[in-house]
C-alpha cells in the first residue's frame, strides 16, 4: 500500500526527505529534549511586532512545544522562488504572548530542508497539524490584530 503524500507537503520537497529516515529517532530525541535558556536578544532571535524570529531550529522547537497556549495549526507559508522547485517556508506557532516564527526552506541541498523536515517530524509526534497558506499570509502574524 503506497501512501499519499500529505497535502501540507504538496509545494515542497519536505515528505521526501523524511521517507529517507530523517529524522532519525536520535536526531528527533535530541531536537525536543531541554535546550539552555533561550536569549530574548538578536543571538536567538529577532523580534518584529508580535514575531519572535528565531535563528536556531532547535531553539524555536524547544519554544512551541515547552510554551504553553499555542493555537493550533501550525501555520506553514511557503515562499516559491520565481523559478525552480526552491524557496522559503516559514513556520508559525501562534502563541498568546507572541507567535513564535522560523524561516526553513525547501528544494535546497543543505541543512535548510532538514531543517524543516525536523520541525515537521517534532511537531507531528507532539499531535500538531499544519495549515498551508501563500507568503501574504506571514504578515498577519507579525502584527497586532486591531480590535
């Protein structure tokens, strides 16, 4: 029985990288076990609005899963090159206080792919689901809702 690749992965070469294997159950236990205190300063991350930014995968993994008062989905906006079968995703946990972002990418050689395989396969296991939305669609989390 072949299964079907998940519609969160249609635009990106994501569910391909996992089916190697990666990540492995190591790799897996090491992204989601407690990482040092997470710095509020440009070393971590960037702050935009109600963004937090962050730098290190690891790093934003640890927040959305040890975070309380995360909304579900988890917002995937994928960003396409002009051409190619390259680009941009980012990952957004909208979060009470803040909504906590991290730009992976997709149809690179790299760490960028794996990365983004990583956040998937973390927030898979922890019962998460993501929602795919165009690159407009970031905005909306960088900035106070007008109420």
């Amino acid at each position: 029985m072949q299964v079907q690749k998940p519609k969160h992965n249609r635009y990106d070469n994501i569910y391909e990288i996992r089916q190697t294997g990666y990540p492995s159950e190591e790799q897996f236990l090491e992204a989601t076990k407690r990482v040092q205190v997470i710095d509020i300063s440009t070393r971590d991350m960037t702050q935009i609005g109600r963004g937090l930014i962050f730098r290190d995968v690891r790093k934003f993994i640890h927040s959305v899963l040890q975070k309380g008062g995360i909304r579900l989905p988890i917002w995937k906006i994928v960003i396409p090159r002009l051409e190619g079968h390259t680009g941009a995703i980012y990952y957004v946990a909208e979060g009470e206080d803040y909504n906590r972002i991290f730009r992976g990418t997709f149809g690179y050689g790299g760490t960028g792919p794996h990365e983004s395989a990583l956040i998937e396969a973390c927030f898979e296991k922890h019962g998460f689901f993501f929602e795919v939305r165009g690159g407009d669609y970031l905005l909306n989390f960088l900035y106070p809702k007008e109420t």
